[in-house]
C-alpha cells in the first residue's frame, strides 16, 4: 500500500458497519498511552450500535478515505465549523489519510464561510491537529458510559493567517 495516495470519496449507508470497525480499531490500538482500557473500551462502544452510528455520521459531512479502494479512514464536519469525528485504522496510520480528510474538510469548510474549523482532540490526536495549525483553547472532560475523558477543544483560523491573538 506504500506509494499510493489515499483517494477520498462522500459517506454511503452501507459504509456504516465498516467504519464502525475503524472507529474502536482506531480507538483500542492507537489510544492506550493516553486513555486506560475501561476508558477506551467505554469511548468505542460508542459505535456498538451500527445504525445510530450510521444516522450520526449520514447527519453529517461525512468523508472516507481509502487505499486501493478499501475505507481505511473517516471524518465528520457537523455544521460548517466543527470536525466532529477524524478516524483512521490502525493498519493506515501514517500514510496520509488522516492528513487528506482534514484537508478537505478545511477546504469545506473554508467554501462554505467559515472563519476558523475546531475540534475536540483527543489526547491521541492533539499532536496531529496541533502541526495543522490548529491551537488549544481549553481542556474539557466528557463523560462516556461510566467513564470520564479529557479531550482538548482546538482551533485554526481558516481564510488567511492566523495572527496573535487568533484574527485572521
């Protein structure tokens, strides 16, 4: 799969049992140094249920990137301003499917007006979003099932560079 570029395509129906895979694949490999099993095992569940995770992200903006035709990640823009989910499989990490959904929603994004594109980070992803440009603007703590999490609320200014003080 080294070489070729991922290729991103919109959201169907049918993709809803596949990228709830991806979705707990992402969650329970690549989140074990920043959140502790019951926390991940609590955050996955969240797509247990295959067509309230289908409506979500059938309700949203919803992308999916794939290598040789197979989906190996997904991102959600909820309204024009928001990334509301941004998962890749583990086997894909690092080949740039990540980087290709975020490109594109700021490109939606940006087309459909808006000023700045946040999300809520988790402490896996922070690094991710923070070489994108974007910054932290303040910590918060969800609660999933049982569990408590922290996650980072982050920011880019879209449509020109961001100045001190976070006026494009």
């Amino acid at each position: 799969m080294s070489g070729s570029a991922p290729a991103l395509r919109p959201f169907l129906a049918e993709d809803a049992p596949v990228l709830a895979a991806i979705f707990a694949a992402s969650i329970m490999d690549l989140t074990g140094e920043d959140y502790s099993p019951a926390q991940q095992e609590a955050w996955a569940a969240a797509a247990d249920d295959e067509e309230t995770f289908g409506k979500k992200l059938a309700g949203q903006l919803t992308l999916i990137a794939t290598l040789e035709g197979a989906p190996v990640g997904f991102a959600s823009l909820r309204g024009t301003d928001h990334i509301d989910m941004l998962y890749v499989h583990p086997s894909a990490a690092g080949q740039g499917a990540g980087r290709a959904l975020c490109d594109a929603l700021e490109r939606i994004a940006s087309a459909r007006g808006a000023k700045a594109l946040t999300v809520d980070a988790s402490d896996t992803a922070i690094e991710f979003f923070r070489k994108r440009g974007y910054v932290a603007t303040q910590r918060n703590t969800v609660t999933v099932g049982d569990e408590w999490l922290a996650n980072t609320t982050m920011q880019k200014t879209l449509n020109g560079v961001a100045t001190p003080g976070g006026h494009a």
